[in-house]
C-alpha cells in the first residue's frame, strides 16, 4: 500500500481559518490529518507542502468527454440546429479509436483544471473506460440511450452492458444513461428507469434544457419533461438532471420532493442562449444542486473553476449579493457532484475520504494576500493556480506536468483535422 506524507500544508477552513496540517495518504484514502505533525511511516514519500493550500478536487457532474474534438467545429448557433446539422453528422464518423484519442485530451484538460471524477454521456463507453483507468481518473459512465439514433439491438447490447457492469472497477461505475426526452420515448425512458431501480444503477439524463424542449414535450405528452420523467418512474433521488434551466413553480416542486440532484452547466446554457440556471430558485426550493461543464463543444472547456465562478455569479444576480457564497460555490463543484453519483465518501479533505485533493500555489498572484483563502480560490484563482493533482492516493498532475501531455495533443490535432476533412 502506497503512502504519501503531505508536509505543513495549509487546510483552508469554510469560516476563513487556515490550519496547517500534515496529511497522511495511505492507500486510495486520507488516513489522518494532523496539525501537531505526523509521525512518516517506513517507506512513506514526504511531499513539503509549506507553500500549497489542499483544495478538494472537482468532481464533474454533467458532461461529454470525448466531445473534445468537437471543440470549435461550430459555434454560435441554437441547440436544436447545432445537434443536426453539425454535431450528430460529425460524431457519425467517430471510431473508438477516435474516441480513445478524444478521451485522452479530454482526460488531460480535466487533470490540468483541477478535476478527478466526470459522469460522462457518450458513446464508445468500453474506450471511454480504458483510458479512465489508463490516465488514473475516476468515472460515472453512462450507458447512453438515444432511440433516435440507435438500432433496437443496441438498445438490447447497453441493457446486457450494464446488467453484467461491464467495466466498472475501483474507479469506475456505470450509469443508465437516457439522453433526454426528446430523443427517446415514454415506453424506453420507463424501461431505463425500472432497470435502474431494480439493478441498483443512478441514472443520468439531460431534462429542461431549452424553452422547445418543452414545448415539444408539452405537444407530445401534454406534460412538461419533469411531469414525464415522473410518469416514467424515473424522478427520485437516484436521478442527476442536467440544465435544469426550465422550471415551473410546478415542475420545481415535484423535483425538489422528487430528492433527485440538479446537475447545472451554466456556461454552456449562455453559449448556446438556452437560457440561466434558476440557481436562486433551486437553492431556496431546497433542491440538491451540483455542477458540470457540459461537453467541450458548448463550454467550450471542461474547466470546473468557472462553472463554480460563474454559478455564484448568477446566483447573485438572481437572489442578491448574499446568494451562493464562496464555499458553498466550492461544495457544489465538489462534494455535492460527487454525492450526486454516489461518492459519499469523496469531496472533501476528511479522514477516511477518498485521497482526491489539489495542491494549490499559495504564491501565486491570484492568492494573494490571503485575507480568505476559499474567497481566493472561488473569486479570484484559475486553474493555473493548481500545482498538483491527486487521485486515489496517486500524483496524476505534478509540477504542472502530466505523462504523455505533448503526443496527447498533438494526436487530437491529427485526428481532429482528419475527421473535419472529409
Ligand atoms: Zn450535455
């Protein structure tokens, strides 16, 4: 079992009261935090911290990974028009070993701005898994169902994937995925969530997103997607909605009573004018509220720093100035996502938590002077201020530097010029 010392560290508290700590990692978990000094096991790497505050990691909620090649293939238009007549033609051409290449670049930003855990939609799961494991991260991975665009037996293949957990390990959970009500139906969005209940898996779908996502719906069903959702025995608390941008007074209720997570991407609603997450409204409705980036080709980065920023942002535009205070920010890009997809013990720098931390440059201009170091870290850092990454007990980042960084980019270059050529 590996152990690793980290020496003099500054534990920044919610209340604004730094600690200096050592933290002792054994195995995959925080084993004890000291502020007296730890005495270093035999064998133990000690790591001097003295110039790092340890930050949570974020744990990404909602997003795409292996969109990344899409990133800046087209831009500045409406959802429903940027799906088909861009995205979906693009994404055909995938092969798994393309999605290999756009999981690693992916994989690379995450680690880079900080993130350790993604709940990921997407196809190509089986790749997706391979270079979780490969890059030392952890996953949510979603099974997706999109009726529209798959074939009844593929419907049948991701029922058999996920009824042997095919793939799931330490770092790996599986995830019933249904895209959204738009793209499968009442009878299919039923089956997905009896599955779900009765093998024990979360699910993770795509709900309110846009004002023609309910009207169609509305059209459809004579319901709004979050009464279908209910109708369909999915709306419980082992749901993770992404958007969550559209909701009435009604809609709002049944949600919150539901226990089910609002999943929200606030940078991807703006750039695709889908509208603002009513994160106020979410928060006084007592909702669980966590986020994601959405995939890199509506962020258009996976840079949970400013989906945490730009979600206290609203938050006070929304409910006054006091709405979504720094830490609470913090938890909802942490804790709250990583509770979404059943981590419970993870998101926090606690004994007996998942070692997931950041170490975080105390001298870096954006972190001084230190009167708050929370309100550092949520208003004014970015993720350049992230020295190193830890998951699962293990560097994944270092000094900045990741394994195989170049050849990662330089291989997403090639194939992302490749597939937008022909
Ligand atoms: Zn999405």
């Amino acid at each position: 079992m590996g152990q690793i010392v980290l020496k003099s560290a500054t534990l920044p508290g919610l209340d604004g009261n730094n600690r200096v700590v050592d933290v002792l990692i054994e195995g995959n978990r925080f084993s004890r935090i000291a502020e007296s000094g730890i005495e270093v096991p035999a064998g133990a790497e000690v790591v001097d911290c003295s110039g790092f505050a340890i930050f949570p990691a974020f744990y990404n909620g909602h997003t795409h990974a292996a969109m990344s090649l899409l990133r800046g293939y087209a831009d500045d238009m409406p959802l429903q028009k940027w799906l088909q007549e861009y995205i979906w033609p693009f994404e055909a051409k995938l092969t798994g070993a393309d999605i290999e290449i756009a999981c690693r670049l992916a994989f690379l930003e995450m680690i880079k701005s900080g993130t350790v855990f993604f709940a990921d939609m997407y196809w190509h799961r089986e790749r997706t898994i391979k270079v979780v494991e490969e890059m030392g991260i952890r996953a949510a991975v979603g099974v997706t169902f999109a009726e529209l665009l798959m074939t009844p037996e593929q419907i049948e293949d991701n029922f058999n994937f996920l009824a042997a957990h095919t793939g799931e390990s330490e770092r790996v959970c599986l995830a019933v995925a249904p895209h959204s009500v738009y793209t499968v139906g009442e009878a299919l969005l039923k089956r997905c969530a009896d599955f779900a209940r009765a093998e024990k898996f979360l699910v993770h779908t795509h709900l309110s997103e846009t004002l023609k996502e309910l009207e169609d719906c509305e059209r459809q069903y004579g319901c709004s997607p979050v009464r279908l959702l209910e109708r369909a025995g999915m709306l419980d608390s082992n749901l993770a909605a992404a958007h969550c941008v559209h909701f009435s007074d009604d809609d709002m209720k049944a949600f919150v009573d539901s226990g089910a997570t609002a999943v929200l991407n606030p940078n991807s609603n703006l750039k695709l004018a889908s509208g603002i997450p009513p994160i106020d409204r979410l928060l006084r409705a007592g909702a669980k509220v966590a986020l994601g980036t959405d995939g890199d080709s509506s962020n258009n980065n996976l840079d949970m720093h400013e989906e945490m920023k730009l979600a206290a942002l609203l938050a006070k535009v929304q409910g006054g100035a006091e709405t979504l205070p720094a830490h609470d920010a913090l938890k909802m890009a942490t804790v709250n996502s990583a509770r979404a997809y059943g981590l419970l013990d993870a998101g926090e720098i606690r004994e007996g938590f998942l070692a997931d931390c950041l170490l975080v440059n105390l001298n870096n201009e954006r972190m001084v002077p230190r009167h708050n170091l929370v309100s550092n870290w949520v208003y004014a850092a970015d993720s350049s201020c992230i020295d190193s990454v830890i998951c699962n007990g293990k560097f994944v980042m270092r000094g900045r530097h990741v394994d195989g960084d170049e050849e990662i980019i330089r291989e997403a270059e090639a194939c992302a010029k490749r597939l937008a050529a022909n």
